[in-house]
C-alpha cells in the first residue's frame, strides 16, 4: 500500500483555506441520517463529538472513566499556544508554525503544522466565548506568558490549570449535545476492537465496565482520540487508565502506526520514592526559569547524601557542579527538554545522583531566593512548592527541590493524512493518539492547541467530506463482522482468565517498563534495543502462560480491565523498539549514541532520516513492515539545534 | 520518623450493587510512609490478589489531584484527614504508625454503590446537562478580547471553575446537598459576560436538576466548603440562591 499523505496543492499558507473549499459538504437535511463514533473525551474527542453535534450528525461518544469531565487532558498545567500577537512582540502564524516545525525538530509535516498554527486562534475565540476563565490582566484582556524558552508571550492559561478548564470548556459544548440529544454518551465503556466492512471502518467493539458486557456498535464513520501511550513505560505522568489498546485494535485491522519510538521525557517531575510508587507527577517547566540544577562534583558527597549523613544546603559551592550551566553556557537550565533530561540521567548514571534512590538532581531556588526576596518567589511558584511539600513532604524554600525525568507525551500515533484519516477509510485520529503535528519532540503548550484544533476545526471539515461518499444505509450490529469480532474479544478475555498462573498484572507492566525505560528510553544503541526486543518477546510469552487474573468477566473487574491493556503495550513496545532500531540518527528528545557529535550532541541526518515511519501490521508473528513518507521542507530551512 | 509502617484497615466491600455490603478487616505492612494512599491501597491489592482475594475496587486516574476521580471516605472523612486535597494526595506519613484507618465509599442516595468503594455519580453529569453551558456553537464567535473581563471577576470566576466534580461536597453533607457542586457552576457562568443571556434560564433549570436527583436540602452548615478538596467558597451558594430566586420571580 503507497502512503498519500494527501496535502494540498499550492502555497503553505493558502493550502487550508483552499482545501476547505474542495472538500465536498453532506447536505444539511441529510446529517442526522449520518452516525458517528468517537471513542475519547479528551480536548480532541470531546470538542470533536460536541461540534459533530451541532452540525447535526448522531454521536455516539466513549470513554473509560465515569464522566467525560475525567479524560486525562485535565492534568495539562501549563498553558495553549496561540498566535494572536496580543502582545506585540512579532508573533504571527508563520511564527508559531516555524516555531513548532523548528521544535519538532523537523520531522513534521509543514502543511499541518501550519494548518494548526492557523486555526490556534480560532480555538481561544472558541473557549472564550464558552465561558473558560483565562487568566487576565487588569485592563480586563487575556494574559499571556512565555513558555518552553519561546521568544515570544503565546501562551494563554487559566492558572495551572488551563488543561482542566479547556476540557470542561469541551465538556460543556459536549453536555449540551448531550441534552439535544445528538449525542449519546457511554461512559465506564472500553474500546476493544474497531469493525471492518468493505474495507472501511463501520464500527467498534465495547465491553461495559460495569456488566463486563461485550457489545457492537455501528456507524458511518469512527473517530479515535484515546490519548497518548506513555503508560507502556509504566512509570509516567500519564493517568493510570491511559492505554494504548484503541490505537493498537486498529493497527492491527490495518491502521499504520507513525514513528511509534517518539516519546517525549520531561525534566521536571517529581522523583520515584521507590518500588511502591505508581505514577510520576510533573512539576511545570517554569521552575527552571528560576531554579538552577546541580549535582555534587564528587561520588563520595553525593553518597552522603543519599545516606542523609550531609545536608544539601551544607554542600560548599565549590563542590556543586551547575552542569547545565557549566556545559550550556548561553542557555543554561533553560535548555530544551530533551538535553535537560538526558544530562539528568547522564550524571545519575555516573552515580553523582542524589535522594534516597539516587536517580534524582537539584533544582534550588536558594540563590533566586537571595536575590528576589522570598515573597517573588512564591508569587511565581507557591503553589508548586506547596504541591511538591505535599508529595515529599520537604520545603523547598529551605531545601533544594529534587527532580527527575519522566515520560510524558507520546509524539507517535496513528499515521493520519492530512484530513486524520488514517490508512483504513473511515477510520480517523485525532489528539495525543494521532501522530501528526509535532515531529520527534512537542513544544511546551501545543498538544492542548493541537487536541482542540483536530477536533473544533479540522474534523468537522474533513469528516464531511468522507461522509458523502458513504452510502446513508446503516449496518446492522448483527452483521457477521461485528459477530466476530465480538467472539475474538470474548475468546481473549476467557484465555486471560483462565491462565491462572502466578505472578500479578502489575508485575509484568513494571517488567515491561524498566526494559522500555533503559533500552528505548532518551538514550538508545543498537546493541541494547536489541536485547530490548528479545526481553519483551521473553515477557510477553511469560505473560500468556503465567498472569494471575481474579474475578470474573461479568462485574467491574479492574485487574482483568489492566490485563487487556497490558497484553496491547507488550506488543506496542516492540514495535516501538523496531522503529528505535531503524531510526539511526539522534533527533528530536532521542538520542542515539551512535549519531552524536564530537561533543557528545545529538546528531540528525537529514539525508537518511527525513521521513516519517509508518509500520504496518503483518499477521501475528510476523515482522511488521515499516512503509516511509518522505518530508519536504519548502518553506523553512533545516538547521541543527546547538544550545552550547 | 520510622520509615515504613504498619495499618489495620477497616475496608467497605460490596460485590455490586444488588447485594449488601459489609466491612472486612486486612493488615498491611512495611507500606513506605512516602507511599500516597493509593498506592497502599495498590500493596494490599497485590497481596490479596495473590492469596486469591478479589481486589478492593475504588476509582482512580490521574492520581494528582484534578480528575476528580477518587473518591473515598477515610476515618469519617471524604477525602481524608488533610485539607485541600483529594485522596490521590493523602500522604501515609500522615497516618500514625500501628493505627486503624476505616475506608468507605461516599453515601449518598443520588450516588448509588457500583462496587465496593465505587460510586455512581452520574447524576453530576446530567446537572451539568441541564444548563452548565453557554450555547455557542463551534466558529463564528467574536475575538477573545472583544469583550474585557474585568480581572476581579475573571479570577472569582476561576476560584469557582476549579471545582473537580468530585463528590466530596454530597458525601460530607448530613443532608447528602450537591450546592456546592451546582453553585460552582452556576457561580462560574454568572460573573461572566458570556453566561449573562442564559443566566436566569441556568439557575432554574440546574436547580431543578439537582432537586430530581434526589440530592437534599441545603441548611448551611459548611460541612461541604470544609471538606472540598479545591477549597470552593460557601460564598458560591449565596450567590446562587440569589440567582435562583432572581430568576424565579422574574420568570
Ligand atoms: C501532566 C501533564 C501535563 C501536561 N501539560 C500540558 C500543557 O501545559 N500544555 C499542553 O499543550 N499539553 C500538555 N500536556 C499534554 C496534553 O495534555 C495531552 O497531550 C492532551 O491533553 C491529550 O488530549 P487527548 O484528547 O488526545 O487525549 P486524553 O485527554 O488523554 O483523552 C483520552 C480519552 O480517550 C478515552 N479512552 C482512552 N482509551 C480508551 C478506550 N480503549 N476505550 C474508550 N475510551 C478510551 C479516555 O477515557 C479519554 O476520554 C500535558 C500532559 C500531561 C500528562
Ligand atoms: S465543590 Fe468541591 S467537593 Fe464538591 S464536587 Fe466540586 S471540588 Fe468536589
Ligand atoms: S485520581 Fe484524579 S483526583 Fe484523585
């Protein structure tokens, strides 16, 4: 199969506007006749369905937890992007676009970054106008600040918690439908298997979380926007019910699967106290404005330290090595995510970390604290360090915070052309689970902006134009497709609960994430992705011969709702190690030891590696077979990032 | 400080919701005092599961504070002894060592039991069904700085939009009272200008709402502001008696 990625003709920025007019429009009388499905109530699924709505279409809308209001966009802090030049400061959609390509690193596709930058003005019109309270300045405007080392002020926010207003923004629009009656929600409802007829996508396969029910349901066209995938690491900042099994169901009915190795590690999160820890919680990037990150200069201090024989306050200055200070001289603790992380693992690596388990840096605010005044600082920050003393019950006004790298976002998805339609027709991805706007490393404040933009501005055209191809009959949910598929479904879930092996769900999930989190993590070789991809064959093979699932089918059973997801990232996680394997340059936040400079910096190769990976899915057992779209870059110049 | 302690845990299990639950007694060791309450909760799960206990089931997601998610009723206490924060922050180090903790889920008639400490709080959904919108569709809206905000209201409005949806605010509440909840919402719409069309029409509708749900009456005791977790002001039910009776008598 050739890969069409489908972008307009024309100049980047008239390609929208353009594209918008050739796409054809289901007549107005003839939408309600149209259903259709999005599993996800995220900023993506969730305005997707609420503007389906309102044109008209029948929605059907899922998600796993029990209310819309709970999907896991909620925990964004931060901010949203948005190219408004409120500020005056050069901001313009070109901007925002160069920005973003240039952050991604260029492994994007320009049209639909700058499609996106194009509509992110739209979007805070939108959540405006539905009532979303973004922080203002006194003269009664939207405030912005600057976020992720932008040079410009951008981002527009609600506090720290811009995700959770957007999405009840989202929430609103979709609880109205709800009450038109133009959409039905399922909530507590888990997506197990998308349904193929004719070659398009005509439905999904669902199992009631409550009745442990398997059920069909049919439509026109299907939407998945289930978020990203960053929980195959175990340990991430992602919710504990993030799954990659939507995305997955559909890779294996034919859907690609776009650079699936891209993750992204965020420096800041608050480190692991130790085995029994569940998550990882972020705390906001802002902090490095202020905070400076050291480690001791000597094995033999931070030993101490972690033996709580020596204070961190009592370490001299002379004994403190400011590493990113000392090997950025120009950007300092303000470097990009990716190379503030791989430094952070670099120095626990050679044992200079700090905290009880050793995997943990600095970040102390003592000298911004002597020279602003303590007052300045909690007017910035008080709140995070009130959250953090919450979390690890230590001050940091008095005592240097500790930080530690996490997974946080995952750059890879479903491959979707520029309509997000995937490689099955009537199949199409939006938000966190596509791959499409942010190359091998997202910027700060623009999956919030990307997740609205697919679904407010981007679908409601697109799907249109798909739909009038579509002849109005429905599928019968007893259509022999939906039959077997639910079996398959049914056939998987009595073969996990009948394995009655020995070893937890929860064990294999850790298993799964300590290989991912060394071997396909920020710093990659061949050699170790490798031994990767043995050790999850080894795994997962363990895993259908030795898991212990309690309970049964028929009630809310947690364990086995773990269990399914689990088997899906077992499989994920090797695809994603063959992609690691393929991509032999470093770029974006991926490291790979083989490409690097003299200096020890990510090395890209844009004459080998410009392209995105797509993966199909051969049969089971089979390797899977990677197709390439070329990228074309025809209106920014390629340079290599240099922080030094 | 010793470093790992120990628990009895009084625990509410109930297999579903036709059957009658009833409270069942475990013992949990060596739990880290930096382990967060879930995770203690995710220690004994492992280890009944693997003497062939079924799990205690209690929903969870984010486990940092904003999804509104978890839900339980620590020693007579929605969401614990700390203030402002929800179950997924409570700490063990704030638990005495060699102590029992009681775990319930939240009572209240318009949450019925799912399963052990599982709640239905779907009727939350559908107060905000009946008028927490404003009605705008998708596009064809006016610039976001065409209307000022004066910064006051915006900020008042956000103190009331932080609301997680959470619960904590029925299930303190001897009256078993969704004000708090509903006030939020109505209190959030009301100080800004694009709430102000539909404003009297959202008042009487999401009272009324509220009212089938079966949540009951309000006598202003502030058990509800006490225990919620995003420290949402009584002053919101004020505002929305106000708003409610302003919209009753004039409509
Ligand atoms: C802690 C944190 C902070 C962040 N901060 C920022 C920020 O400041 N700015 C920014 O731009 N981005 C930020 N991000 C990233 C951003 O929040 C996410 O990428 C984005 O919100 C994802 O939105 P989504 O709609 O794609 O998916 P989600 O919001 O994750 O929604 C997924 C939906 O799919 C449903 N679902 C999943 N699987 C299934 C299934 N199998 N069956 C049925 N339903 C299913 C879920 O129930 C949910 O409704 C942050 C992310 C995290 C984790
Ligand atoms: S008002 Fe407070 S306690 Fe009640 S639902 Fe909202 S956040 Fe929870
Ligand atoms: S689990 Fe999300 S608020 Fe507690």
């Amino acid at each position: 199969m050739s890969l069409d990625s489908k972008i307009p003709e024309g100049p980047l920025a008239e390609k929208w506007t353009k594209h918008q007019f050739n796409l054809k429009l289901v007549n107005p009388a003839n939408k309600r006749k149209y259903d259709i499905i999005v599993v996800g109530t995220g900023l993506a699924g969730g305005s997707a369905a609420a503007s389906f709505g309102e044109l008209g279409y029948n929605v059907k809308s899922f998600c796993y937890q029990d209310s819309p209001r709970r999907a896991h966009s909620i925990a964004a802090q931060g901010g949203i992007n948005a190219a408004k030049n409120y500020k005056n400061d050069g901001d313009s959609v070109f901007r925002l676009f160069y920005d973003t390509v240039k952050g991604g690193d260029y492994r994007s596709r320009e049209a639909n970054v700058h499609r996106l930058s194009e509509v992110s003005n739209n979007i805070i019109d939108q959540c405006v106008a539905q009532g979303v309270p973004f922080a203002r300045e006194y003269g009664g405007l939207l405030d912005n600040r600057s976020f992720g080392g932008a040079q410009v002020s951008r981002t527009f926010y609600a506090r720290g918690q811009t995700g959770q207003q957007l999405l009840l923004g989202a929430y609103s629009a979709l609880s109205r439908q709800i009450a038109a009656g133009k959409v039905t929600m399922f909530t507590r409802t888990e997506m197990l298997d998308v349904v193929i007829i004719d070659g398009k996508a005509r439905g999904i396969v669902t199992r009631n979380m409550v009745t442990g029910k398997i059920e069909s349901h049919s439509a026109h066209a299907v939407v998945l926007a289930t978020g990203g995938y960053g929980n195959v690491f175990f340990l991430s900042t992602n919710a504990m019910g993030c799954n990659a099994s939507a995305a997955w169901r559909a890779y294996k009915k034919g859907a690609f699967f776009g650079n699936p190795c891209y993750t992204q590690i965020h420096p800041t999160c608050i480190p692991v106290h130790g085995d029994q820890q569940s998550k990882l919680t972020l705390m906001s990037e802002s902090l490095r404005n202020d905070g400076r990150v050291w480690v001791p200069k000597e094995l033999s201090v931070s030993e101490k330290l972690r033996r709580g024989e020596l204070k961190p306050k009592d370490v001299a200055e002379e004994d403190r090595d400011y590493y990113l200070e000392r090997i950025y001289p120009s950007f300092g603790n303000l470097v990009p995510r990716d190379v503030a992380s791989r430094n952070a693992k670099n120095v626990c690596d050679e044992g200079r970390g700090v905290g009880e388990t050793g995997l943990a840096v600095f970040l102390d605010f003592r000298d911004a604290i002597a020279r602003d005044g303590e007052d300045t600082i909690r007017a910035k920050y008080g709140n995070l360090f009130q959250m953090y003393e919450k979390i690890t019950a230590d001050n940091p006004y008095k005592t240097p915070m500790m930080i530690y790298p996490a997974v946080h976002y995952t750059m890879g998805g479903l491959w979707v052309d520029y309509n997000l339609q995937t490689t099955i027709p009537g199949l199409f991805a939006a938000g966190e689970c596509n791959f499409s706007d942010h190359g091998a490393n997202r910027l700060g404040a623009s999956a919030l902006m990307q997740g609205l933009a697919d679904g407010y501005f981007v679908l409601p055209y697109t799907i249109g134009d798909y739909l009038t191809g579509v002849p109005i009959k429905k599928i019968d949910t007893d259509h022999e497709a939906f039959t077997e598929a639910e079996q398959v479904i049914k056939d998987r879930i009595h073969k996990l609960l009948n394995i009655k092996g020995t070893k937890t769900v929860d064990h294999f999930h850790k298993e799964l994430g300590k290989i991912m989190w060394e071997k396909c993590g920020m710093a990659r070789n061949e050699k170790r992705l490798k031994e990767a991809k043995v050790e999850i064959q080894q795994l997962r093979e363990e895993y259908w011969k030795d898991v212990k699932i309690l309970g049964v089918n028929e009630e809310l059973n947690m364990t086995l709702e773990k269990a399914m997801r689990v088997a899906d990232f077992m499989e994920l996680g090797e695809l994603m190690v063959d992609d690691a394997l393929d991509r032999k340059e470093s770029c974006g936040g991926h490291f790979r030891e083989e490409s690097q400079t003299e200096e020890g910096e990510a090395k890209r190769d844009d004459e080998n590696f410009s392209y995105v990976s797509a993966w199909e899915f051969k049969g089971e057992g089979a390797p899977a077979k990677l197709n390439k779209e070329a990228l074309v870059f025809e209106n920014v110049k390629l340079t290599q990032r240099s922080y030094k | 400080m010793e470093k790992v302690r120990n628990y009895t845990l009084k625990i509410w299990r109930q297999p579903n919701a036709q059957s009658k639950g009833e409270f069942k007694t475990y013992e949990v060791k060596n739990i880290s005092t930096g382990s967060s309450f879930l995770e203690m909760l995710d220690i004994l799960n492992e280890e009944i599961s693997e003497a062939g206990e079924d799990p205690v089931h209690f929903d969870h997601d984010c486990r940092e504070g904003i999804c509104g998610m978890c839900s339980l009723f620590i020693n007579g206490r929605p969401h614990g002894p700390e203030e402002e924060i929800t179950v997924c922050q409570l700490h063990m180090r704030t638990f005495p060592n060699n102590t029992t903790i009681t775990i319930e889920p939240w009572r209240a008639k318009a949450f019925p039991v799912i399963k052990d400490l599982i709640v239905d709080r779907s009727a939350f959904d559908r107060i905000i069904q009946s008028g927490g919108f404003v009605s705008v569709n998708t596009g064809s809206v006016p610039d976001g700085n065409a209307i000022p905000i004066p910064k006051q209201n915006a900020d008042l409005a956000m103190d009331a939009a932080a609301c997680i949806g959470c619960g904590a605010c029925v299930a303190a509440c001897k009256n078993a009272s969704a004000m708090l909840f509903v006030s939020a919402k109505v209190s959030q719409l009301a100080l800004l200008p694009q709430g102000q069309v539909e404003r009297k029409k959202r008042a009487l509708a999401m009272v009324d709402q509220m009212d089938k749900e079966g949540f009951g009456s309000c006598t202003n005791t502030g058990a509800c502001e006490a225990e919620c977790p995003k420290g949402i002001d009584l002053s919101n039910i004020a505002r929305m008696n106000r708003e409610y009776f302003t919209a009753s008598l004039t409509s």
